[in-house]
C-alpha cells in the first residue's frame, strides 16, 4: 500500500514537525502523538522567533493572530501563518509556515504543513493537511462514521484498517478541495489532485488526478 505511506503524500522538509513522522508507515498512525510532540517539542524552540502565549501554546512572533481567534493547547503556530477572525482552534494543533487558518475555521487534533489554506467556514478534524493544499469555502473533513466503528481505508478493493474510531482526511502536497464538499472519515487524496466542488469522497484518490464524482475520476494532463 506505497500509495497510503507518508513518503507518498508528504515533503516532510515542508513543516516543522518533520521529527512527529519519524519511524511511521502510514499518515494516521502520528494523529495520537501529535498532542505529546507539541507538549516537549515546544520548550525547545527558538524563544527569539517563538512566544508563549499560554498552556502550550506556542506561536511565531511573526505570526498574525486576530484577537477574536480563539486558540487552546497544545498547540504551535509556525511563523508567518495567520490566524483570522472567530478561527477556533480547539487543541492538538500544529499550523505551518505563511497557513491561513480563515473566518470559523475550526481545527482539532491536526497537523497543517506549509503554505496550506483552510480559510473560509471549514472544520479540519483528525486530519493532516499537507504542503500548499487548499480547502476551498466550507469544505469539511468528516471525522467519525455514523455507526461509530474504526475507520478503514478503502483502496483498490482492499480495506486498510486504521485501529482509530477519529480518522479525518489526509490530504497529499498541492491538493485542492472544491467548495462545499465533504471529506468522509478515512479520505486520503494523492498529490496534486484536485477535488470538484460539492464532492462526497471517500477513500483513495490517486495523485496527480481530477474527482468529478464517485467513479468518474480523470487523470491530469
């Protein structure tokens, strides 16, 4: 399953939580350490380029968090990312490098690469987001099934199970999420593929693709 691996989805030089991915296979297995790496990761960064703003909290000073943000640990806001306003970020995140975390934003237990977006009415769950993907306009990972049993990832046929019962959507470098559409529980989307707007998705989509629904998938030319 190298489709599903982290080295298939990520540039780990794209965030600064590089060491979270150290010795794991596959993306969901880092979502329950991400609470503990943010907690003794933090005291070690650069207080000249970091501050902290509370109870494992630490954010850039370069960093720009509207006052209306509501933020709570732990978490990490990497620098030059901006927090806009009513953003609510509810613990267990860590937003990259020049992010944008927009209007009622809501995030929880996630990580954000670098130069990612989620800036208009999105809710990003138990997810990871990776290098310069764009979740358009109240656009949603959805991050429990409805009959509360584990996630599994549906690839090829095959079902790849997650042991987890909160696994959201991992999103490979460059993919972009069209507005409107939900990313059902154990979505994982390849690199630089772009997903139609109001779309239901689940399971995997290849790299370098285009979702215009389920089943009607084409390749980028």
């Amino acid at each position: 399953m190298h489709r599903l691996e982290i080295s298939s989805l990520f540039d780990l030089e794209k965030t600064i939580a590089k060491d979270l991915f150290s010795g794991k296979a596959y993306p969901w297995e880092v979502l329950p350490e991400i609470s503990n790496f943010i907690i003794k990761f933090g005291p070690t960064l650069d207080t000249e380029k970091f501050e902290k703003r509370g109870e494992n909290i630490w954010i850039a000073k370069d960093a720009f968090v509207f006052e209306s943000a509501y933020i709570a640990g732990p978490c990490i806001i990497d620098s030059g990312a901006e927090i806009r306003h009513c953003a609510f970020i509810r613990g267990s995140v860590i937003v990259g490098k020049n992010s944008v975390v927009g209007n009622s934003t809501e995030l929880k237990n996630v990580v954000i690469f670098d130069n990612v977006q989620a800036p208009h009415y999105n809710y990003v769950g138990d997810s990871i987001l990776g290098f310069k993907s764009h979740m358009g306009a109240g656009s949603i990972t959805s991050n429990v099934k409805s009959d509360k049993t584990n996630v599994c990832i549906k690839i090829d046929g095959d079902q790849v199970q997650t042991g987890r019962k909160k696994v959201g959507a991992m999103l490979g470098d460059n993919v972009e999420v069209g507005c409107g559409s939900v990313l059902n529980p154990g979505t994982v989307i390849g690199k630089n593929t772009n997903i139609y707007p109001l779309s239901s998705v689940r399971g995997y989509v290849s790299e370098n693709s285009i979702y215009k629904k389920l089943g009607e998938i084409a390749g980028k030319k």
